[in-house]
C-alpha cells in the first residue's frame, strides 16, 4: 500500500512494530523515533527508544524491552569502584552500541546517519528516523516537599531517566517539558516521510512523554494535521489503566482522563480514528466526542501474531 510512518517510542511501540513489520514489506516501514528520552551515562550518548526499537526488530531484545537477551553487567559492576552512579543499567554488549555511537557522533556524524549505521549492522529492513539530530530532553518537573504552612515547595526538575529509572518514577508529577523541542529541527527526513506516507501509525506508546516530544517539533503537529484522515492511533490504555510504564501517572499530572477518551483527546486535532480494545467499546461515545473516529479490537499484543493483526487493523481503517 506505499509507505507507513508509524511515530513511536520505546516498548509499547517496538512490540507493535514487530507486527508492522510482518503485515507490510519492512521496506515500506519508517519509525520515527522518540529521543527525548536520550541521556548521557558515563559520557556515553544513551538512545533507549531508539535501542529498544533496533534490538526488538532485530529479534535480540532483553526480557525486560530493553538492553540486549542474555547481556551481563561485568563492565557497569566494576564501573562502582570509581564511585560512579550505576542505576542506569547498561548491559556489556550494548555498550559497544552506545561507545559506536557516541565515537561516531565525537567524528561529526549526525545521530540520523549513526543510527542507519546501526539498524543496517542490525539487519532492519525497516528505516528508523529519530525525531531530531538536535538536542531534546524531556524533563519532569517533581512537585516540590510541601512547605510547612500553606501550598507546596518549588517543583524540582528531573531528567526523564533520573525520574523514571532512579526515583522508579513514584514522585508526584508537577509537569512536563520538552527543553529545546521549541528550537529544534526534525530530522531531516522526518517530515518528508509524513506529507509522503499513504497512512500514518501513532504507535501504542505513552502519549505524553513519548509522542509528546514528536509532536512538540516544529512543523511536525502541522504535517500531521495535514494528514488527519490517514492518522491511526493505537491507543496504550485500555480500561482506564496502562499496560506498563506511567501513562497513567503523566496523563492524571496534565488533567488528562486515563482512558481511551483521554488519548483521543490528546490527539484530536491529528488523528482520525483511534483504536480502542474489545474492553472498552462502552467508551466509543466518549472517544468520538472528542471528533476522533473510533474503531474497536483486541489491541493487548501477547505476542507478534497479535501485534500483526492489530497492524493489519490498523491500516486497514485508513486505507
Ligand atoms: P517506553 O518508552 O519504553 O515507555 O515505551 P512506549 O511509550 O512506546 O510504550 C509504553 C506504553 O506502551 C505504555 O503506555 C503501555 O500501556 C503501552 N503498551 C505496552 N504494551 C501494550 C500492548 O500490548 N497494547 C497496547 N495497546 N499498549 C501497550
Ligand atoms: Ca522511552
């Protein structure tokens, strides 16, 4: 059917692309991927939902959606005798991941051509974009300890990982921001493949931290509103929980509804239909109130052949 753009994060959306990727010619695949969650670590350039993505498609993903099945941790143990904070777990073998790809971006590469060095040694067939050369970090702005007295203390600002992975995402959420989102450019395909692609996925990821920083890229709001009609989402909540990871949590910080509604509303402006799960076809009423088209299906993938019919699904609403 020509080519897809799928927007995508991290887990949620790699165990959806592995479906993609089997419903259509991986060929015809481009994933634009989410790098507001990119740190630094032991002056290493970390691109979890860009690994994530790469290591997934490549069948070589760990247990836990990230970092590499069967990696040990040798190198990040004996990182702890120079005092060095080692919650971020880095996995011996992606290392050579992130020192290629910290070496190729010190030579001057952009992270767009790093990260076609990498899926091509990887075998993908599909393409992976990230969102922007450009730095983005996504950082959560904690609630600040209650002052004794009246109202609460100043909110502290957290890196997403410090937030996520450190604090195990449990304090309370202020806000959200996309620190350099404003004057960043998209990659240099990025948009192109938007205005070009005969459907549009908004993978099953967090809506707010994962999609959020794409859709805070200049010009990338507009081309999809462009293409609105050739929009599917696949929405990550279902029965007004998340599978896994703090949708939930990010969501009720905004003032947003956790459940399928509250994605619809998010995207409304963007997206013309919204995939809902079998669960949730009472809430159809509540997801079109909001203007978006919704469609019901099964949309918990226990394993790729679910994730390919929910693909298939998908485009077939927009096709
Ligand atoms: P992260 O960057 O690793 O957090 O990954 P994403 O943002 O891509 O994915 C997290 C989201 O995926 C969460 O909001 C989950 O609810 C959602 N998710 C995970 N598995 C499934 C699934 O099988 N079906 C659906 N619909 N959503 C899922
Ligand atoms: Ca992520």
């Amino acid at each position: 059917m020509g080519t897809i753009a799928a927007l995508a994060g991290g887990v949620g959306a790699a165990r959806f692309l592995r479906g993609l990727v089997r419903a259509v010619p991986a060929t015809d695949v481009v994933v634009v991927g989410n790098t507001g969650d990119d740190d630094v670590f032991h002056g290493l350039h970390v691109s979890p939902d860009l690994d994530t993505v790469t290591y997934t498609l490549a069948g070589a993903v760990g247990a836990m959606g990230w970092g590499l099945a069967g990696d040990t941790f040798r190198t990040l143990e004996a990182y702890e005798r120079y005092g060095e904070a080692t919650w971020f777990r880095l996995g011996d073998a992606d290392l050579a991941t992130h020192l290629y790809r910290t070496s190729r971006l010190r030579e001057g590469a952009t992270l767009t051509e790093v990260t076609a060095e990498i899926t091509l040694a990887w075998g993908l067939k599909a393409r992976l974009l990230p969102m922007s050369d450009d730095r983005v970090a996504t950082v959560i702005d904690v609630a600040g300890a209650p002052n004794s007295g009246s109202g609460g203390g100043e909110p502290v600002p957290m890196a997403m990982q410090e937030w996520f992975v450190r604090e195990r995402a449990r304090p309370p959420v202020a806000g959200v921001r996309f620190e350099g989102a404003a004057e960043a450019r998209p990659g240099p395909a990025v948009l192109d493949a938007l205005r070009e692609a005969d459907a549009i996925i908004l993978c099953p990821s967090n809506p707010v931290i994962s999609i959020g920083p794409i859709l805070a890229l200049p010009g990338v709001r507009d081309a999809l509103r462009a293409r609105r009609e050739q929009v599917v989402a696949i929405s990550p909540i279902i029965r007004g929980a998340t599978v896994k990871g703090p949708a939930d949590r990010l969501m009720a910080a905004a003032g947003i509804e956790v459940s399928c509604a509250g994605v619809a509303s998010i995207y409304a402006d963007l997206c013309g239909t919204l995939l809902v799960d079998d669960s949730d076809a009472d809430r159809v009423a509540d997801v079109e109130r909001h203007g978006v088209r919704a469609a019901v299906a099964p949309i918990l993938m226990r394993d790729a052949d679910d994730a390919e019919a929910l693909a298939r699904r998908a485009l077939d609403l927009v096709s």
